[in-house]
C-alpha cells in the first residue's frame, strides 16, 4: 500500500510517499480502506518530534511510529476474529494516536471508530475525530456547561474552536468567541452571540466575566483565567514553559483550570455524528487536499491560521 514514511524527525519535507506493508490484524482491530483524512496541530508536533518529552512515547532518536496520521474516514474491508461492532462495506470515522492514517489502509481499534451516518460526506467527517473529540470533552467532560451559562472561547476560528461554538451553543450557553477580525463573520455564523477580534481588543485587558473560559490557542495567561472566568479549560498551547506556568500557578492560587488530551472512545465520536446527521454540528473546510500534498495540508496548519479544518481525499 501507499503511505507517507518519517524516518527522522523534521517538518514537512521529512515525508515521503513510498510502498509498506500492513502488519498483522489483531483480533480486536479492523482493517479500513481510507477515503479521507484530516491533519491536527498534534500531527505536526509528532512529526517534529516536539516537545521533547513527546519522544518518550514516540521515539528517543528516530521516530517509532513510521506512519503519521490520526485521523480518517473509510470503508471496513476486514474485521478481527474478536469484532463485534462493524461488518465488511460499513462506513467509518475514527483515529489513532500512534498514528498510521496517512496511508491507504489502517488497522486499528474497533473502540477508535464509529459508523457514519447515512448520507454525510466522508471527506468531512474525516474532519471530526481528533478536533471534534476534544472539543466536545472540553465543552461536555471537562467543562461541563450548563444551559443559561456564559462561556468564552480563545481561538474560535480554527478546528477546535469552531466546533466548540457549536457545542456550547447546542448546550444552551451564551457564547462570546475570540478570533482575527477577518473571521468575525465566519464565527458568527456558527452562532456566536458576540465576537472580539483580537486584532482590534486587547483581550489581556478585557473586563468580561464568565462562568467558563475555554482555551483553545494556548495564549491565554493565568491572569486572564482569573481575572474573567470561573473555572477554565486549556486544549490547546503556544510553548511548553506558558503552558506549565497556566497549569502550576492554577495549582498554587486553587483555580481550576482542566488541562488534557483528548481521549478516542467510540461513544464520544457517535454523539459527534449523530449531531452532524441531524445538522446540529457543521464541519467547516477550508481547503480538501489530495493525498500526495498531506505535507502541503501540514505547513499550512503550521502557520496556526486555519478557518475550520483541513481534509485530504484519497
């Protein structure tokens, strides 16, 4: 099969496309032909193999994991002698944090994928895993928003974000969302009851108050946390040493602050569909790549400028 191969850490350039094989399908595992992927701030800092630390998990010196890739969307081609909820021709999202999706074919954890509703693009859905799971346990499992409550969010523009907007809506909350004054209209439109652009409001100043705050750029200080919010939510982060001072000076001062990585579980991503199937959620893509430009899907991303998300067709 096709895949993207790093051999060493690196950026973009790292990847090549060269012929593998699949290893062995476990008995718990399923065998999908990929039609779609999406790419993550995650794939980008797995393939540079940064933060350092990152690399107790995916290789000290050379990466561990040759295949990178979280998300996909594809067509069950072989099922594990331990499966139980898929058959041969279903339509599936999933993803795997090790990685493996930038390939034709993946086998992986039937506990890691849901069933495509009837009638939604591939394409888009491949969009959702990642971005969509930890927005949705930012918004439900972390933040646990309540109806009626005021809720802001950094960074409303890009993957996360802009399905945090919906989700906090869908939640009954007021939300008020921070983005770049040329995407005002855009998060408006995923029903934001007010925008700051951050290019026009000096957001560290702002007086606002809310019962959750959450983050989804990771530039946000633990003074903004305080001074505006409640109780906070932290997905996203710009540099190692901003990210552990938020977290310890929430530990000292007792300000609660949920910092976390989004866990793939099956029942999270079947919530996720099913609001899209009932036109509860949008996907937003800004651009579809084809397969051979997934270093092309990345750089962008890498210039943390992306409206909504960016999929790759097979």
């Amino acid at each position: 099969m096709k895949a993207f191969i790093k051999k060493s850490y690196g950026g973009p350039e790292v990847l090549k496309l060269e012929e593998t094989q699949l290893p062995t399908l476990q008995p718990n595992e399923i065998k999908v032909r990929i039609n779609a992927n999406s790419v993550n701030p995650a794939d980008w800092h797995i393939l540079r193999g940064k933060p350092y630390f990152s690399r107790l998990i995916y290789g000290l010196f050379k990466p561990k994991y040759p295949i990178p890739g979280a998300d996909f969307a594809g067509i069950v081609e072989e099922t594990g002698s331990a499966c139980k909820r898929f058959k041969t021709g279903d339509n599936v999202i999933g993803a795997n944090l090790l990685g493996g999706a930038f390939a034709e074919y993946i086998h992986v954890d039937e506990n890691n994928c849901t069933l495509v509703p009837d009638g939604l693009s591939l394409t888009e859905l491949a969009c959702l895993p990642i971005a969509g799971l930890t927005a949705f346990q930012a918004t439900h499992t972390y933040g646990n928003i309540q109806e009626g409550e005021r809720v802001l969010i950094n960074g409303s523009s890009g993957g996360v974000g802009h399905f945090c907007v919906q989700l906090a809506k869908n939640r009954g909350a007021s939300v008020t969302a921070i983005c770049s004054s040329k995407n005002k209209h855009f998060v408006e439109s995923l029903g934001a009851d007010e925008v700051l652009a951050y290019d026009k409001t000096n957001i560290h100043a702002h007086a606002g108050k809310y019962d959750l705050i959450i983050d989804t750029h990771g530039n946000l200080n633990f003074s903004d946390f305080r001074r505006m919010g409640k109780r906070g939510v932290l997905t996203g982060f710009t540099g190692v040493s901003h990210l552990m001072a938020v977290i310890l000076q929430s530990k000292l001062k007792g300000f609660p602050i949920a910092q976390f990585t989004a866990e793939i579980n099956a029942s999270d991503l079947a919530s996720l569909a099913l609001q899209c199937s009932k036109g509860q959620l949008k996907v937003h893509l800004e651009k579809v790549y084809s397969f051979d430009e997934i270093p092309n899907a990345i750089e962008r991303l890498e210039q943390m400028h992306t409206r909504g998300k960016l999929a790759i067709a097979w």
